[in-house]
C-alpha cells in the first residue's frame, strides 16, 4: 500500500469515527467500525467489550511484543461548538470533529502502520494493535481490562496527541474528594460553624503549596481546586458541610501516599483519593524506541497530561500526530497533513527496532 492510498484510507475511517457519536461507556459502534474495517483487510480481529485487538498475520510467540495502542471514545462536545461536532468537514486543510485530533488521528495512523508491517514475515518483533475504550475517564473496561488478554508486551506506542515529539514521561493524576465539616445554623443568628470558611482555609493552602521536589521533565507539582459546593440549597442557613475537588498533578518524584500524607497532615477536610491508579510514568531515554525518535530529529519532553500509559506496567512511550491543546475544545480539529506525518512518522520510527 502506497503513501497516498494509505492516507486516503485513514482519513476515510476517520471520517467515519467522526460521524459516530462515541462517549465513554458508549463506544460499542466505533469499535464496530474500527472491526469492520481491519476484517475488510483480511485481518482477524478480536474483541472485548468495547476493545478490538489483533496482531501481525506472522505473530510468534517467541518473539517480543510491541503494543500500538490508541483510544476511540471520547469527551462530551464543549459548548461552544460552532459546528457540528459528528460532521467531519475539511476546510482549509483542517478536518474538523469530536475526537478528530483527541485522538481519532493517532488511532488511524497506528491501524495504518500495522497494515503496512502486518504482511511481513521478517519482523523481529510482533506487533499488537489494541484501540481501547474508557481512556478519556481512566475508566476499568478500557486498556486496564484488556492487558491480560494480550500477552507479554515488551513496550508501547501510546497515541496521542504530541506533534509526533516524544512524550516520554507524564504526570500522574490524583483526584481527592475533600469534606469540610461544620455546624448547620440559621444565618441571621450567630449559630453554627460555618463548614464553607473551613473549605476556604484548605483551599488556599492548595493554591500556596509548593512541593519542594521538582522534576526536570515534569516540573512541580499542580494542585487545582476544580469543584466546590455545599449539602445546602437554602440560603438562610449556615452549611454544615462543603465538598471540594482537587485535580493533583503529580511528577514522579512524589508517589501518592507521600503526598497524601503532607495533604492531610495540613488541611483539616477529610481527603479521600477516588483512584490510586493513574501514577506517574516514564521510558528511559536510551529505550531503543526513544533513540529511533531521537534519530529522526524528534525532542524528548515531560506531558502534563495523563494517558493510558499510566496503566500500563511496561515502558511505553506516548506520541502522535496532533496538538494536544486542541483537545476538549470547541471546534476540534487535526490538520490533513498532519495524519500523513503521522502514518510516516510511526513507520520509520519502529523500522530500526522490528526489521
């Protein structure tokens, strides 16, 4: 299959991704699309739930593994959407979409680069593609559930969007659910405790703290307070009790029980973590995949933003086609050209490592 057959191909099932409203939990008519169309190639494919998988037509168990992995779901459309967000239409060299560059373009250059390898029989390695569900709320029936149906895998390429540089490590996320406590009271007397001014002394220790230990990719660690309210609907009476969420995004030198004990021992709320999963994760730069990229000119860097990768208990490495401040916008978009590199881009970076 040439470039521009191939190019033609992955723009066409993206096309059709586009059109497909996919929410996390409802992907089951992506990953229809996505299964049709590598059956349409001849290739075999199975499933779990909302994953598909397949792997070379010459797997050999006696060689390593590399996963290729991608997500089909995605967010809900931002609310400042001028177009319709299940119309892929191509403007300008744009094609504009939910989920066309978080990550419907990375999806469909990984499935374009297993097709150009899946014929050979001279590969070193075996190659695992794997589009997955639930990535867009770290969700258990997504890469989570499917990892043990896969095999041994000696390394991954996570898709996602990065300008094809080489995200090679990310921050972990941990999300706490936080409850100041007070006393209920009727606002015109000077009864109760006011659980809201409680709230308020922690979340502005959330916005002063600054954790000594700084990554060299990562950079600090960020703490946002993103949701706050309180038990009470009535606005004569003194709340008894304030939520508040807080969005931690935590570099790899803080593991989250570190962390959570300075939380704790200076806020007064009660911390509850909603997940222990998303860690901090990291390929060592002299991995043969980070010096493939190195060799085709591409810079190494720190996301901020957590992925699939997290879950992964192997090192893999997150890159692809797009620009990750584009996701969750409004008006999402990845430009033509940018699928081509892309499809390039996965290509020579694995031909040293699997030929």
């Amino acid at each position: 299959m040439n470039k521009e057959t191939q190019h033609i191909e992955a723009i066409r099932l993206l096309k059709e991704l586009i059109r497909i409203p996919s929410f996390s939990k409802e992907e089951d008519k992506t990953a229809d699309a996505i299964e049709a169309y590598l059956q349409s190639k001849g290739i075999p494919t199975r499933r779990l739930l909302n994953n598909i998988w397949a792997t070379n037509r010459y797997f050999d168990a006696a060689k390593p593994a590399i996963l290729l992995n991608s997500h089909h779901d995605t967010v809900k459309p931002n609310k400042s959407y001028t177009l319709d967000p299940f119309d892929p239409i191509v403007k300008d060299g744009k094609l504009y979409g939910l989920g066309s560059n978080d990550a419907g373009g990375c999806l469909v250059s990984l499935i374009e680069t297993f097709l150009f390898y899946y014929h050979r029989e001279d590969l070193t390695c075996n190659l695992v593609l794997a589009a997955t569900a639930e990535e867009e709320i770290s969700g258990h029936s997504g890469i989570e559930l499917l990892l043990p149906s896969l095999g041994k895998i000696g390394f991954g390429i996570v898709g996602e969007p990065t300008k094809m540089q080489l995200a090679v490590a990310e921050k972990g996320l941990l999300v706490l659910d936080c409850v100041a406590y007070g006393t209920a009271g009727h606002a015109a007397r000077e009864e109760g405790e006011n659980a809201i001014y409680k709230a308020l002394r922690d979340i502005a220790w959330f916005r002063d703290y600054k954790a000594p230990k700084i990554s060299a990719l990562l950079g600090p660690v960020k703490m946002s307070v993103t949701v706050i309210d309180t038990d009470n609907k009535a606005h004569n009476v003194v709340p008894s009790q304030c939520h508040f969420v807080v969005d931690v995004r935590v570099n790899e030198l803080y593991n989250f029980e570190e962390l959570l004990g300075v939380i704790r021992a200076n806020v007064g709320s009660e911390v509850l973590p909603r997940s222990l999963r998303m860690r901090s994760s990291s390929i060592p730069l002299d991995h043969p995949i980070v010096q493939s990229g190195l060799r085709l000119g591409r810079t190494c860097y720190g996301s901020p933003t957590t992925s699939d990768k997290a879950l992964m208990p192997f090192p893999a490495l997150k890159t692809g086609p797009g620009d990750s401040a584009r996701s969750h916008t409004a008006d999402e978009y990845i430009f033509l050209g940018e699928i081509s590199e892309g499809i390039r881009g996965y290509i020579d970076l694995l031909k040293p490592i699997i030929l």
